[in-house]
C-alpha cells in the first residue's frame, strides 16, 4: 500500500472530531457504528489516538472506566472499557484548566498506578500489578464527553476514548502495599475561578 494514502476517517470519528474541534457536543455516534459493536468502538477510538499521535502527543498512560458494577448496570454492561491518556490531558498538581479544554466535565477521584515497567499480560494478576508499580498516588480524572448531554452508550464512550478529558497526579507517593487507604485526597472549589 502506498503510503501516501490518506487516512480515511468514519463518521463516527468525523462527529467526534468536530465536537472537540467546535467546543460543541455533538448527537451519539452510535448510529454511525456499522455495525454498532464494541470492536467498532474501538477502532474508532484507535483511529482518534493514531491522529493525536501523528500530531506529536504521547501515549502516558491508560485509563479504565465503567469499573462500578452501579454505572455497568446503568450501561447495561458487564465489564469495563478503557481509553488512552495523553500528555495534554496531563496536569501537575494545583494546576488551572481552562474552560475551553473541555465541554462538559465531571471529576471523579481515583488512586493512580505509575508504573516502572510495562504491564503487557493478557491477564495480569493483583501480583503482577503490583511488581510493575513504581508507586499510588491520589488522582482527580476528570472525564468529559464529547456527546451532547451525555447521552452515551457503552459504544459511544468507547468510541470517545472513554471519556477521558484530563487527569490531574497528586504530589505525594506512595509504597503499594496492598491498603490503599492511606492514598487520601481532598477537593477545593477555588472561588476566584467560578
């Protein structure tokens, strides 16, 4: 294959890119998907991932979503889905987010595994996982849709990178050893900002 051949793109990464082009959610890109299946999601997802990089961003980590068995149910699903993090999704500790950086954010706190080395097993046990991790450390993901009023399928968060938006590290580290409640965090509205 020459490859000067252009990417084609699908309309279901057409509507997403012009949501996160234009600053407005755009309809779900379910309908888009032919067919609608998981596998399809996904490409979409890859494909997305596939431009941030050939536009000069790094892959820095992954995010798991639909992780509680309250939100599977609301899906009507049964496992969780993943997306990728990027370096402009990174933020340090403390740091603004401009309002034009996402359309319609939601912050969630989560415990962060920063890895010293690859975790590339089909099916990693808590073992594994926890030999690969350099240390936990608090974590605000801020997920965000680009699909207007969240009116997402499991599908259409897929296709959307799993909803990620941005993520924020804590500064403190720590050990894993098994009890992760020591991994604690608090949130501030910074009212200057609002």
């Amino acid at each position: 294959m020459d490859a000067a051949v252009t990417k084609t793109k699908s309309p279901a990464l057409e509507r997403l890119l012009e949501a996160r082009a234009t600053g407005r959610p755009c309809s779900p890109v379910r309908d888009l998907l032919v067919p609608p299946t998981v596998e399809a999601a996904y490409a979409v997802q890859l494909a997305w991932i596939e431009s941030r990089l050939d536009d000069g961003a790094f892959v820095v980590g992954r995010k798991i979503g639909l992780t509680n068995p309250a939100v599977q149910r609301q899906l009507g699903v049964d496992s969780p889905d993943y997306g990728f993090l990027l370096t402009d999704m990174f933020y340090l500790d403390r740091a603004s987010i401009e309002d034009r950086v996402l359309l319609q954010p939601r912050v969630e706190a989560e415990v962060a595994f920063v890895l010293r080395s690859d975790l590339d097993l089909a099916n990693p046990t808590e073992e594994d996982v926890a030999a690969a991790t350099e240390y936990v450390c608090a974590a605000l993901e801020i997920v965000d849709s680009r699909i207007a009023d969240w009116d997402i399928q499991l599908v259409d968060t897929i296709a959307d990178n799993a909803s990620a938006g941005a993520f924020v590290l804590g500064s403190e580290r720590h050990e894993i050893d098994g009890d992760l409640a020591n991994v604690a965090m608090s949130m501030h509205r910074n009212q200057e900002n609002v």
